[in-house]
C-alpha cells in the first residue's frame, strides 16, 4: 500500500490551499459566504436546498413519506446545491445554513421564513410538525432519539474517515484505512445485533431514526458507497441487508432517493422537484458529484 512519508506536524498549522484531494477546491478553514446570490423559492411553504448525498436523501424520503401519508402540507421544492462547485458559500444559503452544509430547509408557512439546518435537527423538526415516524411513548421516543443521535455521531467515521481516506484522499495511508474501517464495520457490528431482534432500528415501528441511518449504512449495505462492499465484507451483515433491502423497497424512500441525486443510473436521477409530477417529467442532466 502506497503511503506518505513520515509527516512532522508544523509548530503552527496553516492552511496549504492545494492540498484536500478530491474536495480541495471547496475545503476551507472559514466560515461565510464566498460571493453573493440569492436562494431561488417556489410555490410550496417548505423549500429544501440539497444534494443526493446521504445527510441529504434523509430529508427527501422523510419528505416523501409524509406525503405518502396524507400530509399535503409536506409538498415541497427541493433545490439542487452543487457542493462540487461551491453553491453551500453563497450568501443566501449561508443565512440558511451558517455552517455551509447540505441539507438546509426553510419553512414559509408561519409569519416569517424559519430556517432548520442539521439533517437530524430537520428530520425532528418535520416529524414533530407533522407528528409521523417519531414516537409519543416516553419510552419508544428516548429509544428512537438515541438511534437518530447515534447516526448523527456515527456516519463522521464513516464518510468523513473511511470514505475519505480509502476513496477521495490523494495517497492512501494504511493507518486511516485501517482504523476507520475498523469502526465502520464495529458499527455495523452494532446495527447487525440490533437489527437481529428488531424489524426496525428503534423497534417495530418504522421512525426517523431509519430514515436517518438508511441512506449511509442502508447504502453501504447495498454496495452504494465508496465501492467498498468487498473491501468491508458488509454481506456479512445479514440483518443490516435485510433492513437495507426492507427499506430501500418503499415506494417513498425510491423516490426520495431520486431528488437531486446527479449520479448514477439517469432514470434515477431528479435534479430538482417541485411538483409530485416531476417523477414522470424529470430532467435527467448528469453532473459528477461524490456522495459525502
């Protein structure tokens, strides 16, 4: 395995523009906006602005799921942020989201917009608007919370560790890999026995707390990050695939998975949604953008 030679951290750390790998165009250590422009807003009251990774699929299936339930409140526009090209540092999607990251919603429907950003504060923020997928039973709810938070605190290792330094870093370093790929799959380890006396993560009920940890171990079960699925043996999983499976066949998680998603199959692309239509009339543009 190819590694860096021996490194010796300076005294004082400073920014070297040039290095960053695949993403050293956009990784910067500041805060704000990089030039100005205004976030486009359609008809509906709820305006999201995102990209198909992970953290941002979470929010179209919760989305979609409140509609397949009747909620026509949850109609919504979703917007394509182009993180590869810098989008997530303009001005108007800085006052949405101060820390620069997908996904970041607006809710117009009260007397002034109102800003969630964090994809676990969103998918809290729908369910208690709406009161789906997050339970009333004092115990169901710790249990549901503390899956969402343990997603939350989890996917870092798995996409900003693993995924970055066995698929985007420029060298390989056999230390990273290592380590992350061993918490990657000591966390599938604990999905798995979970999963082994639960048809869902947080119980018989289906929560956000499966919408939320779906698109990242849900994904890495169906060989969908990093082409890594050899690499981490995830077959051997064999509740996690079969959650994965489960999941990935509702009508609404296939459609969430579809909203500004760039890559892969061109059927299953949908730049932008706006309409519940879309699904028939999408435009099927192809831009390369890595799941992050």
């Amino acid at each position: 395995m190819t590694t860096q030679p021996d490194y010796t951290p300076p005294e004082i750390w400073t920014w070297a523009r040039e290095n960053g790998g695949r993403f050293a165009n956009i990784n910067r250590p500041i805060a704000g906006p990089t030039h100005d422009k205004d976030l486009p807003v359609g008809r509906h009251p709820l305006q999201l602005y995102s990209l198909a990774t992970p953290n941002g699929v979470k929010i179209t299936i919760m989305l979609e799921e409140l509609l397949a339930r009747g909620h026509v409140g949850a109609e919504y526009d979703a917007w394509l942020i182009r993180i590869n090209e810098g989008d997530q540092f303009s001005s108007g999607f800085v006052a949405a989201n101060p820390n620069s990251k997908i996904p970041a919603l607006v809710d117009n429907s009260g007397e002034k917009p109102r800003r969630v950003f964090e994809s676990g504060a969103i998918l809290m923020y729908l369910a208690e608007k709406f009161g789906e997928f997050l339970p009333t039973d004092p115990d169901s709810r710790a249990e549901c919370l503390s899956w969402l938070f343990w997603q939350m605190g989890s996917a870092p290792y798995l996409g900003g560790g693993f995924g970055h330094f066995y698929a985007y870093a420029p060298f390989k370093i056999e230390y990273a890999i290592d380590r992350f790929a061993m918490e990657v799959k000591r966390q599938l380890d604990v999905l798995d026995r979970q999963l082994a006396n639960h048809e869902f993560i947080a119980g018989k009920d289906y929560t956000i707390a499966d919408i939320a940890i779906w698109p990242w171990y849900g994904g890495l079960a169906k060989g969908w990050l990093y082409d890594s699925a050899t690499f981490l043996q995830v077959h051997a999983y064999k509740n996690v695939v079969r959650w994965a499976d489960q999941i990935g066949s509702r009508p609404a998680v296939q459609r969430g998975r579809m909203v500004n998603r760039v890559t892969g199959d061109p059927a299953g692309q949908l730049r932008e949604r706006h309409d519940a239509g879309d699904f028939e009339t999408k435009t099927q543009d192809k831009l390369e953008i890595p799941a992050s």
